[in-house]
C-alpha cells in the first residue's frame, strides 16, 4: 500500500535548491460509449414486463448452447435428458432441461403493488438491508413466455442467483409440480474484443502481453512492477459536504496527490504517469439535506413544498466544493465523472449525466458543442453504469448500485463474486427493474452485455478487492471493488499496460 507517510518527512522543510525537471502528464487514449445513454425525450408509460422478454431473447441462445454441450448425452437411470423450449412443456417424471429467466419470491423484498394497494406513496426505494431470509421461505421460479415453475433442490444450495438472470437447468417434475433440479448452466462469459479494436494505439503506447493472475488484496497492496507505464486512478464516494472539518482536509490532500504537489520529485514522476482520474459515484454527501430539527410543527406545515420537495432544504454548498475540486484537477488531468445514488441525477437505472451546469467552473473543460460526436471532453460527465474504451482496454464501470442491490438478495458478503456472477451471467443489473429502479426499455436491454470487459470496477463498496477471472474461451477480466473515500480514504492506481493494481490510502492522521 502506497501511502503519504512514505514522505512525511518533506511535508514541513524549505523547498530543495536542487534543480528538477517538472514532469509532464502523460496522455490518455479515451473513447467512451454510449451504451447507457437515454433520448431526450423518452416515455415511461410503457410495462416493465418487455425488459425480461429482451433479455431472455439476447441472452437465451448462449445459455443453450452452453447446456446443449454438457446435457445432451445425459442419461440417468436409463432415460436420456431431453430439451423442453418452454417451462409449460416441462412433464412428471421426465428427465429434462429448461431455459428461463429467475424470479425470486422473497417475503422481504419490497412490492411496489402491495404499497399501491395499501394507498401508500413513496418517494424514494425502501432501504432494507437484505431480501435473503434465513428460514427458507424464500422460493426460487424459472419463467418464459408461457409461464412460470417453481426450482427445489439440494444443487439450489451451493450456487447463487437473483431475479433477472438467465438460466439452463436440468431435472425432473414432482407430483407436487415442482422442478427438482440436479444441475444449472449459466451463458459464462460474452466474446471479448482484442485490445485497441476501437481505437489506435499512440507511438508511445505498447502492447505488452498481460499477464493472467488471480490475486488478493494483500498482492494488490504491493506497488505495480511497471513504475513507468500509464495508469489510471478511480475514486469513489468523495462525499462532499461542508460538515466535516477532517472530511475536507483528506480531499485537500487527494488533490494535491493527483496535482503531484505535496510528494517529492521521484514520486510526482510517477503521479505523472496517472493519465485519467475516474469518479465513481456519490461525489455529493446528502447528510446535510436536511430539515432544521428544531422547527416546530406549525412552522413544517407552513413550508412552501413543490412536488413533496422543500426548497428550503438544499444545500448548494456541496456540489460547489465539487466544482472547485473539478476546476483544480482540470487543467492537469481529465476526469470522468459517474453519477451514484446520492448525486443530483435521476434516481432510476441507467443514471444520465450530471448536468454540466452543476459545474460553473469545470464546464469549460467539457465537450465542446461544435466538436465532433466521437471527441469526448477533457472533463466528461457520463452515465452510471458507464462503458468505454481507455489505452485501448474495455472497461465498463458503475457506481455501486447494481451490486448493492444483488448483495441483499443472497446471503454472502463476497462483492468480488456477485460481479463475477454477473459477467458470467451477461448481464451488469440482472435486478433491474424488480428492485433496482430502471428505465422501462421496449427495444433493447442496454444491461446485458455483448462484448466482455477488460476492466470492471464497481464504485462506494465498503471494502477495496480485486482479481481476475477467466472465461471458457481465454477471456480474461480484471475485476475491482472501488472503496467509498469518505469512509476508507483510498484511492485505486490501475496499470494500463498490464492491469495490475494498486491502493493508495490519503489521510490526515
């Protein structure tokens, strides 16, 4: 682990008298997607029931094939697995395999239609820490088109799914109509692209061979072995707010890390090398909107509301503290920022933008209108989740809400195996729209993904995590868990030649 006590020593001495040559930052090759991005005018009149018919379409035929290749010399007990196309066909007693889509029937999960029968309004997604229950009374359905079968087993025990995802599975109807199940497939891993198929590489960029390893966080800690390549740095839950005292000095100290202002020589030529910082979500804190508590209840019945929303209550002063942190990184170093759950976007999957106009002072590094559509801006505000393509890599990235919202529905606590799930799953937010708020698409579901990642990062999780995963055709996949700053005061350092990783811890103490 990298962090500033390695030049505590330097931080309070007269500048040196040796003379330096000041580094330059290096460049970035920076294509991004829009993948996620929304019309302007869209409609959310349409059902929500087309995004599973798009999604068991898209994703269907891999997770056939797949079940195909293991299933279709099976014979057990003399009688040979057969293929079914629709749970209604699924008989008693027949050895047979289905594809559909899981549904999760769990008396915790929240239902927006028992709140519309009850006459309730609410305004926001309950919060509830987990949908898993303990005592078993959760139930597991595969479904198409034609209908709907409940899975029982033992195999149910040692795999995890959620609602949205798209699964083969093997075995025999009971009498009580059941599908007792022996075996499950999953599509596995998308098609991936070479490196640099969307772009060139620069002159001075490589092409080294990136090497396979499946590591920890204790071989992340150790600083990467190509000091000299370009890097990448993300960073997420900055959590602005004018609260707190200590809150605002660690973010004065990040940005003179990034600046390259407090380190010694040495170290600011290697800060040089970050080409690109990457904001994942929850840049503003929400803490401070709030109603002053000590109002009375005649002075709250007075307040002018619009819409349920008290104007009295925002707090402009935040996104201002993240405007002027923008504007001071700018002229260094581009920025791509991703909107998170707390961030003033809309609250429904895909995230858009943050308008720039939040940003009075870091909108002049924006995009320029007369440019054209393909050269992004040197600031770039983008959707969450957000898919692009940097020095040549895939990456796909979002601010957390996805995998927060699987977390609740299985009952372990391993972020880096939920975002292998959904690689292998090919899909990014398998929950949406059932728990996760989401846009009601009609033509295509922007979620599954049809090329895999190099690079997945997932921001404002409690802890940072990475390693690789491997797929059945040699794709390779650097995942990572991008800690909330406010909380853990790090930063993660990405190699973008060999995608190793590194953390780097900011703190004032």
């Amino acid at each position: 682990m990298v962090a500033l006590e390695d030049v505590a020593g330097s931080l309070r001495q007269k500048p040196s008298d040796a003379a330096h040559q000041v580094p330059s930052r290096a460049s970035s090759s920076y294509k991004p997607l829009d993948s996620f991005a929304l019309e302007k005018q869209r409609s959310y009149k349409q059902q929500f029931g087309d995004m599973y018919f798009l999604r068991l379409t898209k994703i269907k035929p891999a997770v056939d094939e797949v079940a195909a290749a293991s299933w279709s010399d099976t014979v057990i007990a003399g009688e040979t697995a057969k293929r079914v196309p629709r749970v209604l066909d699924v008989r008693q007693g027949e050895l047979c395999w289905v594809t559909g889509t899981v549904y999760m029937d769990m008396p915790l999960k929240p239902s927006i239609l028992e709140d519309v029968s009850k006459d309730r309004w609410i305004s926001a997604p309950i919060s509830t820490p987990k949908y898993f229950s303990e005592d078993g009374s959760d139930q597991i359905m595969l479904e198409d088109e034609s209908g709907r079968i409940r899975l029982v087993g033992d195999m149910l025990k040692t795999i995890h799914v959620v609602t949205g995802c798209i699964i083969a599975v093997m075995g025999t109807e009971n009498a009580n109509g059941e599908l007792e199940i022996i075996d499950v497939k999953f599509p596995d891993l998308c098609p991936q692209l070479e490196r640099w198929s969307l772009s060139k590489p620069a002159a001075s960029n490589g092409t080294k061979k990136r090497e396979a390893k499946d590591e920890d966080e204790d071989m992340a800690d150790a600083p990467a072995k190509s000091s000299g390549n370009k890097k990448i740095a993300i960073v997420s839950g900055l959590a602005f707010s004018d609260s707190d005292a200590s809150h605002a000095l660690d973010l004065d100290l990040l940005l003179e890390y990034l600046l390259g202002e407090a380190l010694s020589p040495a170290a600011q030529t290697d800060i040089s090398q970050i080409s690109r910082l990457i904001i994942a979500g929850n840049s503003i804190s929400t803490s401070d909107r709030k109603l002053d508590t000590a109002a009375t209840a005649a002075d709250e019945k007075k307040t002018n509301k619009k819409y349920g929303y008290d104007a009295s209550s925002y707090n402009p002063l935040p996104s201002q503290l993240l405007d002027s942190f923008l504007a001071e990184l700018l002229p260094s170093i581009p920025v791509t920022l991703l909107p998170g759950a707390q961030d003033p976007a809309n609250a429904s999957y895909p995230q858009q933008p943050i308008h720039t106009a939040m940003f009075p002072s870091a909108r002049e590094y924006s995009k320029d209108p007369s440019a054209p559509a393909s050269q992004p801006g040197w600031f770039d505000a983008v959707t969450n989740p957000w898919e692009g393509e940097v020095d040549g890599w895939r990456v796909l990235g979002t601010g957390g809400q996805n995998v927060d919202d699987v977390f609740k529905y299985v009952d372990s606590d391993d972020r880096l195996g939920m975002m292998e799930a959904m690689c292998r799953w090919r899909c990014c937010a398998p929950t949406a729209p059932d728990t996760l708020w989401s846009y009601p698409f009609q033509d295509d579901d922007p979620f599954v993904m049809k090329t895999c990642p190099h690079l997945y990062f997932v921001g404002c999780q409690p802890n940072f995590s990475t390693k690789v995963i491997q797929g059945p055709d040699g794709q390779e996949v650097r995942l990572i868990t991008v800690p909330s700053f406010t909380e853990s005061r790090e930063l993660v350092i990405v190699d973008m030649e060999t995608l190793e990783v590194e953390k780097v811890k900011i703190s004032a103490a």
